[in-house]
C-alpha cells in the first residue's frame, strides 16, 4: 500500500511491523515524531508489545539491553545529544551482544544549539561496535530497519544496528512509501530467537568481571561477528529484494560509475541530490558518478577499493567534520581505497552542516571542481568548507 | 529436631571471592533464601557483582545480569518487561545496587522506575562508601567517616555531608513497599524479603551491610558491629506499606552511639564534641522516625 508519510513515521511503521516485544523512548527533536507516532499505535492497540516511557536516552538503552536478555525484540530511536548520552550504553550493547535495533533522525551536536540534521551524532559513534546503515529516503528508512532486525539477530552476528535517517530533511519530510502488509513482513523477519537467553533451568551470567586473560578473546568475537554482517548484510537485501522489488546493493551503491571521469562519494539524503545532478550532468556529456555509503560499520573497504581501478578522481562530501583531523567520512574513505602506488586524486568537501541547506546548485560545484581536477591532474587542497559566508575552510 | 526459621536451602555456592566477616554474601544468600530459584538479579559495577566470581567462575544459582553502574532500576525495568512479552511468569527481579550506584549515580533511573511502578524488588546494599573501587564517599556515607576522599589530617578532613535518606525520598517517590534490613538479624530479613516479594510494583529494600575494610573493622566484629548499628538506632529496622510506617524490630533502650563508631576504625579520629554531634543528629532522626510511624497510624 503505498501512503505518504515522514522517514519518522516510516520507522514507527516498521517497528509495528516488526512485531517489537519492548520500546522504550525518550524525545529529543527531530526523533520525537517516532515516539509520538508509536504512542499513537499504543494507545490503538497495533503495537505487538509494551511501550515504556523513561526517563531518559541512558534508561532507554539500558531497560532494552536488560529486555533483550529475556528473549524480547527491542526498539527506540533518538537523535544527537540523546544518542551521545546513551554512548556508554552503546557500547554495552555490543559487548553483551544484544540485537537492539534503533533508529536515528541524525543531528548536530551542540552548543551553540542547533537542533536540524548532520552526522556529527552518528559518526562519534563509529566505535562502538554497531551496525550504522544510512538511509537515502524514506522508504529506506522502513526497509532499512526491517532488514536490520534479520542482519542483527542472526546468529552469526547477534550485534545491534542504526537506521539513520537525515534529521528534518527526511524525518519531517512527506515522501510516498510503499507500506508492507505484516503477512509479507511476518514472512520476511520471522521471531527473535536467540541462542543465548535468561533461563532458570539453566541459570548463567550475562556480562560478568573477565580478567586480561579471556577479554581479548571476548572483543575478538565480535570484531569477527561484524565482519560476518558483511556476508549477512548482502544476502538479507537480496533476499529483501526478491520479497519487495526493492534493493539497497547491500554495503554499498556504484551509481553512474562505470565510465565516470570522477565520482563523489556520500551517505544519506545527499544521495539522492547527487544522483539527480549525475544524471543531469551526463546529458551535457559530464561524466561523474556517485558512490553511496550505505553500510559505515561494516564499513565497505573492498568494495571501494574497485574505484581505484574506475576513476582517477575521488571527492568525498561530509555531513560532519572532526576536528584536528579533517571529515571522517573522507577519512574512511582514504583509508578504504587505500592501495599500494595507488596515487589518486582525492578531495573533501564540507557541508550541510546543522541544517544549513546543501542545493542542487553546491552539488553541481562539486562536480565540476572534481571535473576542474581531473583535467588540471592536481588536487588544488585537501578540504574546503561549502558556503561558509566569509569562504573559509580552506586548506 | 531444632526448629530452623531459616530455610536451609543456599543459592549462593562456596568459593565466592567476598572477603572475610563482609555483609554482603550474607545478604545475598538471605535474600534469594527467601526469593528462591525463579529469582534474576542484575547488578551494576560493585562487590556484589564482583565477589560472584570471574569468568567463568559463577557462584550464584540463579541467573544474573551485568549493567552500567547507573542503571541498574532500568535494566531490571527491562528484565520485567520482557518477561511480560515473552510470557515468563512467577519470576522475581531484583535490582541489586551498591549505595553509590543507588543514591548518587543511579537515582535518575531508580526515581524513574518507581515513577513506572515497575513489578521489581531494588536493593540498596549499603555499606556506606564506593567500597569496591577503594572506600571513596558516597551520599550513603555518615559524617565522621573517614573515606579515602575524606581522608583526616589531624583534627578536621572526615565526611562532613550527612547520609542521604534515601527512604524519605522513595517514599513519596512511589515505592509500594520499603524496608531496611540488617545483615545481622536474619530472620527479620528473610521475613521482609517474603513480604515484598509477591507485592506488585516497585519495592526498596535498604540493607545494611557491614565492609570490614571500608570500616576498619575486626573480621569477627562483623555482626557484632551491624548490630550496634540497629541498637543505637542509627539504622533503625522498620517497614513502610503503602506510605504507613511501622517498626519491625523494636529497640526499648537504644546504646549509645559511642559503642558503635569505636569499635571501627573509620571513626577512631572523632573528638568527643563530634560524638556528641553524632548522637545528638542520631536522637533527633530517631524521634523523626518514631513521629512517622505514629503519624502514619492514625
């Protein structure tokens, strides 16, 4: 059934359609529409579970991971500055292996306060151990999530995921999604059923004190998990691509890259600019392809590494920066195509930060500055800021 | 045949790491005594998490959660709730915290998940400092104390913040059930552990038990000392049901709090003028309590 509604009210479909045994939320813009709409389902009697809410994002994380344990599937969502309160918890989700799924409506971090959209929040987050799919759209969001449950509870990952959706610009945006029945979900993500779970006839404990002897070889079982959610997370968009018509290219998506003279490299709802302007750069004979970072852990290093073979000229463009350093998407990217003797021509571009507006128009400029580089055969500098007003950010 | 009131059943096995003449493995096996084996506990970073073992050495019988130190009403929120959807019935959870983990850092979740009326049992195990990382202060120690953070350098430097009453907040918080018990009266403990546990909602159970690093103590004064605690009245045995007040062990002439802080080495600083303070704070919160169950009776 197709319906018209936000990526936040598209998480709250899925979360219902995922038949979750236990939400547990706190509000922070631009998340709250989330909460509010799976309170709205509560109350109605569609939800499958309990609702509870905390007191805050810390007590959201924690009362699941503890659900989790009983055998319960889990839910909640935040954004930001709710994100980096429940951090600790984060990482106790991935060191007590519970596949908590949750949803992020991506935004700055502040002060000064800023409430709208860039990936600051979930970038910090990179390494806890999470599964982090970003989403283009929408319908994104909803598949994003149905499919994070089967990728984070099997058995051969059990490591909790994030759906991230672009604050504001796709949280409190009406786009057209295509909406599952639950017959067609409940056929695709069948119940959580762990292998490990609290039983009183076989009482053991869960998180205990391990000594420098055995820690190792605990961290050294999830490092190898995530990278089993590689396997996992290709075969579940295949999957979901013969049950829905719909695919993400699991990790990662090569758009226009084929014959691209120069690509730009990305994650989230700029994705869906860059396409458009591609293909309108095509029709004038520009040839520029855009790569979409779907998956950032597992981050998609191999599969980046065939652009060194495609393209002599890579841009990448950040939702975030950190500082002291440069953009971490841009960093992960060097990192990922790194080659011996590989010699490419690599820039980063800055922007979109807290909501300021990154148009058709920037796209295109950063197209043409990639096309600039490729015929000059120099990069001109490392970063540049996009419409800082005193043109700043350069170097 | 002696009459045992105990029950002689142990959820706890030997072994446990917990040090000699500590309160807490006594209050661990007298509370699961009571609560039996459909019984989870979760615990945050402290002794009771720790002297159960490590990997993979486990010296409980009953299943057991590990959580951040300021969660620990959250997770066991989490633990009931999923219980509830995965339709596990007749198991008690028990949250199961330190003083610190309770008073200081982990307030905002238990005040929250008394808010909820969540169907657990909290526990505060009190030994009056963070003793597990090394006997710093917490809002659970009394004035006087010597703490590693409130360390004595001749005639001043000992704790000066008085004990949080933490009972006095969760009372009008929500609690449908609190209790303080003492590892040195068993029997009153096993008997409140079995009142609380088939109440529904959130239930507080305040346990005094002694450290006896953290205290200066003698070993073999463990109990001798918790006792004191009672019979001076600084940890007075009562019950709150539903906002009602009644004693549970009554004490017909309280001893001086004189014979309970010398005995302990955390105390052996104080000038007499500080003793006097203490006794004088002691009377008064003594009287406190005896206006609440008389006013809560009437």
């Amino acid at each position: 059934m197709i319906d018209v509604m936000t990526a936040n009210y598209a998480a709250a479909h899925a979360a219902r359609l995922a038949r979750v045994g236990v939400i547990a939320a706190y509000p922070i813009t631009p998340q709250s529409s989330i909460s509010e709409k799976l309170a709205e389902m509560d109350v109605k009697g569609e939800l499958h579970g309990k609702y509870i809410l905390v007191e805050s994002e810390h007590s959201a994380m924690s009362l699941l991971i503890g659900a989790s344990y009983t055998g319960a599937r889990t839910f909640t969502a935040t954004s930001s500055h709710g994100l980096a309160l429940m951090h600790e918890m984060l990482f106790w989700a991935v060191g007590a292996r519970r596949p908590v799924v949750m949803a992020i409506a991506s935004r700055a971090m502040g002060p000064p306060w800023n409430i709208w959209g860039d990936h600051m929040d979930v970038i910090s987050e990179r390494d806890t151990g999470w599964l982090q799919f970003f989403c283009e759209n929408n319908q994104e969001t909803l598949d994003t999530i149905l499919m994070a449950y089967r990728i984070s509870e099997d058995r051969s990952v059990m490591l909790p995921s994030m759906a991230i959706e672009d604050g504001f610009i796709l949280s409190h945006t009406y786009e057209a999604v295509d909406l599952p029945s639950q017959d067609e979900v409940d056929d695709f993500l069948p119940p959580f059923n762990p292998e490990w779970k609290v039983d009183f006839d076989d009482p053991r404990r869960f998180g205990g004190m391990t000594m420098p002897e055995w820690w190792s070889e605990f961290r050294v079982r999830i490092a190898i998990d995530n990278e089993n959610s590689r396997k996992k997370i290709v075969e579940v968009d295949k999957e979901f691509e013969r049950k829905f018509g719909r695919s993400y290219g699991g990790l990662i998506e090569f758009y226009n890259c084929d014959d691209a003279d120069v690509a730009l490299v990305l994650a989230g709802s700029a994705v869906g600019t860059a396409k458009h302007i591609s293909d309108k750069m095509r029709e004038k004979g520009k040839k520029v392809g855009v790569v979409k970072i779907k998956s950032l852990r597992p981050f998609p290093a191999d599969e980046l590494k065939k652009l060194n073979d495609m393209v002599p000229v890579v841009g990448v463009f950040d939702r975030s920066y950190t500082f002291g350093y440069g953009g971490a998407l841009f960093s992960e990217v060097k990192n990922g195509m790194y080659v011996p003797g590989g010699g490419l021509l690599m820039k980063d571009y800055v922007g979109g930060l807290g909501g300021k507006d990154f148009t058709p128009k920037n796209m295109e400029f950063v197209f043409e500055d990639l096309l600039r580089m490729r015929k000059e055969g120099k990069v001109d500098r490392m970063v540049e800021w996009i419409n800082i007003k005193d043109g700043t950010g350069r170097w | 045949m002696p009459k045992f009131t105990i029950p002689t059943e142990e959820y706890m096995r030997k072994g446990h790491s917990a040090c000699p003449g500590c309160g807490t493995p006594l209050a661990l096996r007298y509370a699961l005594k009571a609560l039996g084996p459909r019984t989870i506990l979760n615990f945050p970073a402290g002794c009771g998490g720790v002297i159960q073992g490590v990997w993979p050495f486990f010296a409980l019988k009953v299943p057991v959660v590990d959580n951040a130190f300021e969660c620990t009403a959250a997770v066991a929120n989490g633990i009931r709730a999923g219980f509830d959807v995965t339709g596990m019935k007749d198991a008690y959870v028990v949250g199961w915290s330190g003083d610190g983990g309770t008073v200081d850092i982990g307030i905002q979740a238990l005040s929250a998940t008394v808010d909820r009326n969540a169907d657990i049992i909290y526990v505060m195990l009190d030994n009056e400092a963070y003793m597990n990382t090394g006997i710093q202060r917490s809002g659970c120690t009394p004035i006087g104390a010597w703490t590693t953070t409130t360390p004595v350098a001749g005639d001043k430097g000992w704790n000066t913040t008085p004990k949080k009453r933490i009972m006095d907040m969760m009372v009008p918080n929500g609690i449908v059930y609190g209790a303080t018990v003492n590892v040195a009266y068993p029997e009153d403990f096993i008997a409140r552990f079995r009142e609380a546990k088939d109440i529904k909602g959130t239930k507080f159970m305040h346990v005094l038990a002694p450290c006896t690093p953290g205290w200066r103590i003698d070993p073999k004064q463990s109990i001798e000392i918790a006792r004191l605690a009672t019979q001076t009245g600084t940890f007075p045995l009562y019950k709150v049901e539903r906002g009602k007040y009644s004693l549970t062990k009554e004490i017909k002439k309280r001893k001086p709090m004189e014979e309970y802080l010398k005995l302990q080495g955390r105390f052996r600083h104080l000038p007499m003028e500080a003793l006097q303070e203490i006794q004088e704070q002691v009377d008064a919160e003594y009287a406190m309590l005896l206006k609440k169950v008389k006013d809560t009776n009437e």
